[in-house]
C-alpha cells in the first residue's frame, strides 16, 4: 500500500517536473539584431540547404502548377530541398491564421503566398515584416517586361514587395453561346445594352444572370466590374486612393445598377457557390455569368470549348480595362534561408518559371514576354488585353484595398444585397474608407 | 492524522499538473483575451494600447455603423436560436424517449438511428443540410422543395435559407438552420430522457395507477416532475453549445445574405482573420462567453448547491 502511494508520488512529481520543464524552456533566442544584409551583387548562387514555400496551394490545377514550378526550381538548384508547406483551405483564411501565428513568433517560412497589392502591403508590409524585392527586380532587368500597372499594385513607398507568378482578370462576362444564337442576341458590351439583353432573355424564359454569391466576395467581384464600369478606370483608380469621391454621383449610379441587375439573378443567388452558378449558365438555365476567368478552367473541366459552347467578352462597360489579381510571392523578413528565398523568387518571376505555372493554373503571365504557343484561346486574348488594356487592381482580391476595408466593404455588401437600399449602402461605403485610414 | 494530512498532500499533488495546465490555458487566454479586447489591436501586429471600453461601445452603438447593425442582429439571430433550438431539442426529444420507453421491439435499433447523428461532425451536418435546403428557383427546383413539389405541396415551397424577410426581428431564414440543429442533437435528449424514464420506478407508476390515475396523468404528475433535474442538464449543455454555435451555420448558410443567420461566432472568425481586427474580435468572444457564463454559472450554483444538500 505505502510502496505503492510512493509510486504514485514519485510518478506525479515527474509528470510536473515535465510539464514544469516544458513551460520554463526559454523559447528559441529571438533573431540578432538584423543587420540588413546587403543587397546581393549578383544572383545568388544557392548550393544547398532548404527552402520552404509556404501557400494555400493543395488542389487542382494550382497544386500542379506550384509542383511544375517546384521542378524548374530544381533544375536549377539540384541541392536544394524544397519543404512544400501548405495550408488547406479555399480562399486562404485558414492559411493566413497559421501564417500570422508563425510570422509574428520569428519563424517565417522563406517565401509564401500571398495575393499581390494590399492584402500583401496593407497587412505584412505596413507590420515590418516583409524585406522589399526591389533588388530582385532591378537584377534580373523586370522592369522593362512587367506592365507598369502592375509594378504599381505590387509598390509602396517606393519599393517592390513582392513577385507576382500569374495575372487573373476579373472583369470578365461568360455566356452561352447557344442561348444568345437562339434569341438573335450578341453579348453586351455597356451597361445599356446589358440591360436590354437581359429583358430579351427574361422574355424568352431563361435567368439572364448566373449568381452565385453564397460567399460576399462574389459581390464585390460583380459590383467592381460595375463600379469600373460606372466611372471609368482612371476614377476607379482613385476610389481606393481617396482622389474619387465616394459620396459621389458615379457611386450611385453604379450601386443602382448593381441592385437592377440582381433583379434580373436567379433567386436562389444566395444558396450557391461561383462554381455552382458557372453551372447554371453551362446548362442554359441562365445565359451569362460575371466571374474571374478561374471560370474559364471551370467550363473546360466539363468538357466545353472556348468560342464554341461558351464565349467571353470584358463585363459590360469595362472594354479597355483589365481588372487585375496576382497570386505572388513575397520575401518575409529574417527568412532562415534568405539566399535559397531569392532564388526562388528569381524563379518565380522568370519567364521559364510563369511559363511552367500558368497554362496549368490557367492563367497569364504577369511578364508580357510569355510563350503565347503554351496558352489557349482565351488565355491568348487574355494576354492581349493584358498588354494593351489600362490595368486596375480588383478590390475583391485584395489587390485594391486592406483587408479590413474589404472586409467592411463585404459588410456593406450583405446588407445591400438583402435590402438594395442605395443610399445606406454608399454611405456604409463611404465609412470604410474613412475607417480605412484611406478617406477623411 | 499525519495520515490525513499526507492523503490530502498526494491528492493535492496528483491534481497539480492539471491546475496548471488549465490555468495557463483556459483561465491565462481567457484574462489575455479579455485584455486584448481593451486594446487598440488593429492589424497583424499586437498594439496593447489602452482603449477602455471603446471596442465594446462600438459594437453596441445604436443604428450607427455596419459592424453595430451586424452585432446586434447576431444577437438577436442567437437569442432565436438558442431558444427555438431549445424548445425543438427537449420536446422531441422528451416524445421520442416516451415512444421508446413503451417496450417497442427493436428499441436498440431506433436508439442508434437516432443518436448517430450526434456522432457526426457539425461541419458534416451543415454540408449536408445545405444541399437539402438549398431551393433552386421555379424552373429547376433542388433539395426539400423539389420533395415537396413531388407530393404536390407546392404550398409549403419556399426560400429557406435565402429568404430575407422577417417577423419583427426574427429572420425566417434561421429555421432551417435550427432544424439541422435539432436533427443533429435531438438524439442526445432522447437518451437523457430515456436513462431518466427507466429510472422511475415501476412500483411509482403502478401506486398511482392504484390511485386512479389514467397514462397521461402518470406522465403529468409523477414521471414528467421527476425528469426536470434531466431537462435542466439537457439545457444547459444544448444551451452553451448554440451560445457558441460557430461550425455548423458557417458550412451551411455562412452569415447569410442581410446577416439573416450570421452568429457573434462567425462575426467574430471573420473580423479578426479576414479583416485583422484583433480588438474587435476580442471584444465579441468576452461577448460570447458573458453570456455562456449567464448560463452555466447559475447551474454551477444550483447543482452546487444540491451536492451539499447530499
């Protein structure tokens, strides 16, 4: 009995010393003080180590195009080991939550996805943990390929922060060719002309517009096509830097655009998904859809063809614009292994690399010297507009604004979709900016 | 003596990992939580700046802003909730257990059928629910209401979960979310109900058979008073879990065009990892757990209370 009550005692003291233990183990030594490295005089020649990668990446054609991406890398560094660290989970919430734990604990991984613009620079950048890529551009010549539109997204303060591998475009209406060959209708290309297609195609039974936005981003990423569409990308442009006015009239007009065009939605907008929507307009329950063109791999994974069963033209009003977003990777402060991080990114950026990426992601380079043989139909008139179009950021896709405006923004939304109430909406609108730090 | 004295050393010892883990982990986040929601933590990076009560002022500003007309209708949506969720879970669950008390062949059978879905995920149930409830419009009818188009109640066809309206400020659209609710846990009563109908003792019954009662008038006077300890239980468990029911409305309806079933859980999950509002988000689970405290602490007290009695 005793002998036992011995064991017991000895046995809990030890578990306690343990747990005791682990509570004192002083955490690792916080990084020396950084010394900022100088900039490297050359490329970077890694020889060995690790790199670890970390991104929402774990499905479909984004898993292949990172893992393609992974194999340019190594060909060019055999010695390197790639630690592929991913965080399952659609638009990256959940990602972000291990990302914000590790960054702020000073163990960043070397690189990771993030969307380029805001949601890079309004979070990490203005946080003091991302080193500018400015160098990297400078190095490898950049400059000359990359749109000035887009250079513009990715800075702030007069620096890069990041190295975009691919450029989706937003401001996209998809259609199916065979309901508009059947009502005599071409697709829209104002607002004017949406409007009257739209009744044509109510008269003749079929829902006009495809919506699926049983998540608030696909709101935003239908009314910033309006928006642009209203105003015209040079006020668009000013919308998220306070030069445009978000009390003014051209807001309204977009927001009472937007709500008459949700009247001409299928009523069950709410209970589906983008995909979902996408699908109505495949089966010709609904004639048109406002989606970024991830739709286009959408209609192809069901068997359709570009300009046969589905087309495409810019969404009504924003002809000459290109919305943009950009997955990108950026170059986290005290990364463990910086050299193999700019190696990296020198990857990403490389034509050989957004060349390996994109036709499997289904999107375009973000350099203008991209291997047009490599992409489709779409794509290739993508790539045109691309080089030719005046560039935008997408508010949706963080690319435009912080992520708490969007979130404020997304908000307004919910509550204008339910209610359509014009007014409430733009003011609610005009408070995130202010709310924002961006508008007084 | 000495004796005494050493038990209660060992016992003290044998509990001592646990108090310290649940210290730091429960009680530790919990004050660390509490003093976030006072600070100016707005971004990624921590700012403990003193705001005082400034977060929580915001989100109960009356009509101003969007994030106080969110909040206050995610108060409301889980007042309704919780209460209807309530209400389906004890009565159901109460009939069932009485159906299953009659000695009916196959007891175990239906016993199983109906706490399997407790042994489901939420994440699983609202997925699933999603699809069942999702309307489709009059020319493609989905889920329920192509079932109910089938047997000719177009009657009884509506919106479900997309539905906006309103009956003063309950919104229509949580109904179906409750019945997912219910349907996952309805199953968790009925055996509560059916262990405390099996423990009324038969000889009770049969006296005020003898008495002259007729079968309701058992279940009224005699076994229904003896179950209350059993409901209490039940509420308060099914109770804490809707307060902070986050899992299930995020996978099926998520916060609902209009807020219609959005929760304080969602607001949240959202403005702290989508919009880094870390203050904000702080402030709504202090929220949260005021009113699960609302809750439990009274129970705690009561059953307190009756082990003393003991």
């Amino acid at each position: 009995m005793y002998r036992n009550m011995r064991w017991l005692v000895i046995a809990s003291l030890v578990v306690l010393a343990l747990v005791v233990g682990a509570c004192g183990t002083p955490a690792p030594p916080p990084p020396e003080p950084t010394t900022p490295l100088p900039p490297p005089e050359d490329t970077p020649m890694p020889e060995a180590g690790t790199l670890e990668i970390f991104s929402w990446w774990t499905a479909g054609g984004e898993a292949e195009g990172l893992a393609a991406m992974y194999e340019v890398f190594e060909a060019q560094y055999p010695g390197v080991e790639i630690i592929n660290a991913t965080v399952a989970g659609g638009a990256g919430m959940e990602a972000k939550a291990v990302l914000a734990t590790r960054m702020l604990a000073d163990d960043p991984p070397d690189s990771f996805q993030v969307h380029a613009g805001h949601e890079l620079i309004d979070t990490w950048v203005v946080a003091g943990v991302m080193e500018p890529v400015t160098s990297v551009f400078e190095d490898n010549d950049w400059l000359d390929v990359y749109p000035p539109g887009v250079i513009e997204v990715l800075s702030q303060d007069g620096e890069i922060w990041s190295v975009p591998v691919n450029i989706h475009r937003s401001n996209v209406l998809w259609y199916n060719t065979q309901v508009f060959d059947d009502n005599g209708l071409t697709p829209p290309t104002t607002l004017d002309e949406f409007f009257t297609v739209a009744d044509a195609l109510q008269a003749a039974g079929v829902t006009p517009l495809a919506v699926g936005d049983s998540g608030v981003w696909v709101d935003i990423h239908v009314f910033e096509s309006v928006l642009l569409a209203s105003m015209g990308p040079d006020a668009y442009r000013g919308l998220w830097d306070s030069t445009t006015d978000w009390n003014g009239p051209e807001v309204t007009d977009a927001l009472e655009a937007f709500a008459q065009m949700m009247e001409y939605a299928n009523e069950d907008h709410s209970a589906l998904s983008w995909d979902q929507a996408a699908q109505l307009v495949v089966d010709g329950d609904a004639a048109m859809t406002i989606m970024g063109d991830w739709s286009e791999g959408y209609f192809k994974s069901v068997g359709l063809t570009p300009e046969v069963e589905f087309g495409y033209v810019p969404s009504p009003g924003t002809g000459g614009s290109f919305i943009m977003l950009s997955d990108s990777f950026g170059l986290p402060e005290g990364a463990p292994n910086r050299d193999n991080a700019i190696a990296w990114l020198t990857v990403c950026g490389s034509q050989e690399g957004q060349d390996a990426f994109n036709p499997i992601k289904g999107s375009i380079p973000a350099r203008t010297d991209g291997d047009r043989s490599l992409y489709d139909v779409y794509l290739q008139s993508a790539m045109d507009d691309f080089a030719s179009n005046e560039i935008v950021p997408s508010l949706a896709h963080g690319a435009a604004a912080s992520e708490g405006w969007v979130t404020a923004f997304g908000d307004a939304m919910t509550l204008f979709v339910a209610d359509l109430d014009v007014g409430a909406a733009q003011e609610a609108m005009a408070q995130a900016c202010v709310d924002a730090g961006m508008c007084q | 003596m000495t004796h005494a004295r050493r038990e209660r050393w060992l016992a003290f010892l044998m509990v001592l990992p646990s108090i310290i883990l649940i210290a730091i982990f429960v009680y530790g986040f919990i004050g660390w939580t509490a003093r976030v929601s006072l600070s100016r933590w707005d971004g990624i990076r921590p700012d403990y700046t003193w705001a005082g009560l400034d977060n929580y002022k915001q989100l109960f500003a009356g009509g101003g802003s969007v994030a106080a007309r969110r909040f206050a209708i995610d108060l409301w949506n889980t007042f309704f909730f919780t209460l209807l969720f309530l209400a389906a879970c004890v009565v159901v669950g109460l009939l069932l257990a009485i159906l299953l008390d009659q000695k009916i062949k196959g007891e175990g059978i239906f016993r199983t059928i109906y706490l399997f879905p407790m042994a489901i995920s939420f994440v699983v149930t609202g997925v699933v629910w999603q699809w069942i409830f999702a309307p489709g419009t009059e020319t493609r009818l989905r889920g329920v209401n192509a079932l109910l188009h089938s047997v000719g109640l177009d009657a009884l066809r509506w919106g479900w979960y997309t539905d906006t309206s309103s009956i003063g400020p309950f919104h229509v659209a949580l109904i179906p979310v409750i019945i997912a609710a219910a349907w996952q846990l309805t199953g968790y009563t009925t055996a509560m109900y059916l262990a405390g109908l099996r423990a009324v003792p038969e000889e009770l019954r049969e006296a005020a058979r003898v008495d002259g009662a007729n079968e309701i008038g058992v279940y009224r006077h005699i076994i229904l008073p003896m179950l209350q300890p059993i409901t209490l239980s039940a509420l308060i468990v099914l109770g804490h879990i809707s307060l902070k029911i986050f899992d299930l409305i995020y996978t099926m309806t998520g916060r609902g065009t209009g807020f219609v079933t959005d929760v304080p859980g969602i607001f949240m999950f959202e403005t702290t990892f989508q919009g880094n509002h870390y203050a904000q988000g702080a402030t709504i689970s202090i929220i949260m757990l005021l009113t699960v405290t609302l809750v439990v602490v009274p129970y705690l007290i009561y059953s307190f209370r009756r082990e003393v009695e003991l």
